[in-house]
C-alpha cells in the first residue's frame, strides 16, 4: 500500500515506531507537505515531506528503516535526518528532539 497525502494527514501528531540496529524508536509525525508538481504528469502521485520528530538519542543515519503505525501496518521508507523545523516542537520537560524526513516522490 502506498502512502497518500491525506492519509498522512489524518496521521499527524501520531507516532511510529522504527526499528533500528539499536533497538526501537519512537518518531512523531508533525509535519506533512505536498510539494508542487509543475510539468508532472497526471498519473504520477504528488510528491509529498513527511517530518518527523524523535528523541535526541540514539541519532539515526541516513538509511532505510522499517515503519511501523498501528493504522498503516509496516512500511519501508529511506530517511534522512534535517535541521529543526522553524515551528519546532517543545517537550514537555525541554528535552532536545532530532528531526528526520521522508521524501515520497
């Protein structure tokens, strides 16, 4: 099953679990965009941002993990780690938070 944007929508705020070479993390969806699609043929599916946030430790590398949502089921997706988004997150307790992304294009 492919990820649609108003299905990523609907999953904002909501968390994954990604398994890693370390064991699990916990990643909250908080930001989710379609990029433009000048000169894109119609049937291919808008590309879309899935940001993420997740504790500062253990950092995860650009790699493939697998994804798992309690509505989704599992999914393989690459991620890449970013900068802080500009409406950063604050926890609770103002512990740092690393920020990651997917790219579906």
């Amino acid at each position: 099953m492919s990820l649609s944007f108003v299905q990523a929508q609907a999953l904002l705020h909501s968390s994954f679990i990604v398994h890693t070479s370390v064991g699990t993390v916990e990643l909250r969806l908080i930001e989710a965009t379609e990029i433009a699609r000048p000169g894109l043929p119609a049937e291919y599916r808008t590309p879309m941002l899935l940001v993420f946030s997740a504790p500062a430790s253990p950092v995860l590398a650009q790699d493939n993990y697998y994804f798992d949502h309690q509505s989704l089921g599992r999914h393989f997706w690459s991620v890449a780690p970013v900068i802080p988004p500009a409406n950063r997150p604050i926890t609770a307790n103002n512990e740092p938070l690393n920020f990651y992304q997917v790219l579906f294009n």
